[in-house]
C-alpha cells in the first residue's frame, strides 16, 4: 500500500459576493447625508453608503442594535443599491441564514437604527453637563424677643431683636438665634 502524502488544499474564494438590494429611497438618502456630514468634518470612517450598510448588519447580527420589522411601505420609492459582502463571509452567511421574505426589511430596518445610533454618538459630542446651582441659604430674619440667648457666642439679650432661619415667631425654638454682633 502507498502512503498519501500531500493533503488537499481548500480554494480561496477570489470572488466578491454582490446583492443588490430595492431599498428604500429616502432612507437612503438620509444615509448619504450623514455621510456627507461626516465627510465634511473631515471623519473618513465609513467610505460608502455601502460600507454603512454592512456596518448596520453587522450590528444587528452582533446584538449591538435591536431592530423592530414593521410592514415595509410598498409603494415608497425605492434605490437599488449593490453591496459587497466579499471581504466578510461570516456577514454573508448570516445574511443567506435570514428569512428570504424579510432579507431587504432587514437591511432597511439594521440601516435606519444604525444611523439612530450613530446620529446619538454624534449629539453626545456636544451634550454640555450643568451642574447643579447650589441652593441658596435661607435668610436669616430678625424677630424682636423678650429673652433670648445667641447659640454662637452665648451671651444672653434681654428685649432685644434675635436673628434667626425660623420662619415665624412660633418656630423660633426649633431653630438657632444668633445676635446682632454674631451676625455682622
């Protein structure tokens, strides 16, 4: 018997899988002004409509975004887009793995939520926090007493005005009085 030496080499796959998608016009549109925006700013992150299209089927399928079908309007105007999936086969797998029904609902739905998220990054760059202002001390009043001692020096009045935070005579107990001298 003769050993096999050499083992069977897989073939790379050199081509690049396009599909091409009806999607929605306006979403479309909307995703290429915020990638205009970007471009303008000089943030080259994503290089085409079709790379942020991949981008939010990627998410999706990461978890990192969740999308909600609803019944997509039929009679929208629609843009034929081509996008390739050759450089990440795993995105293309699980792009076949969904419904054939609901592939391009998909797409739409992982692209709009995609820029939600993405437009919300954006506004956390100008989110300034303001800190709360500090509460402003009540105001000490003066109440004319028969007697009364100062909590912060001690010494005692007799017929004299107390200065306290109470807010009427009545309360006067529950709340510190100071002098005039302590309040100076």
């Amino acid at each position: 018997m003769r050993k096999v030496k050499s083992q069977i080499k897989p073939l790379k796959a050199t081509r690049t899988a396009k599909i091409t998608f009806a999607l929605n016009a306006n979403l479309c549109q909307q995703a290429e002004n915020w990638l205009n925006s970007q471009w303008t700013q000089h943030d080259y992150t994503y290089s085409s409509l079709s790379e942020l299209i991949r981008k939010g089927l990627q998410a999706y399928q990461e978890g990192e975004i969740e999308i909600n079908l609803t019944e997509r309007d039929k009679n929208a105007p629609k843009r034929e887009i081509t996008v390739r999936f050759g450089s990440n086969p795993d995105l293309l797998n699980f792009y076949y793995s969904l419904p054939y029904s609901q592939r391009t609902a998909i797409i739409e739905e992982s692209l709009q939520v995609y820029l939600e998220k993405l437009n919300a990054k954006e506004l956390e760059k100008y989110v300034k926090v303001i800190e709360p202002k500090p509460k402003p001390q009540p105001k000490l009043t003066p109440y004319y007493l028969l007697n009364f001692i100062c909590d912060k020096c001690g010494d005692e009045y007799e017929e004299d005005t107390a200065y306290s935070y109470a807010p009427s005579v009545k309360e006067i107990n529950k709340y510190y009085t100071y002098c005039w001298e302590c309040v100076k």
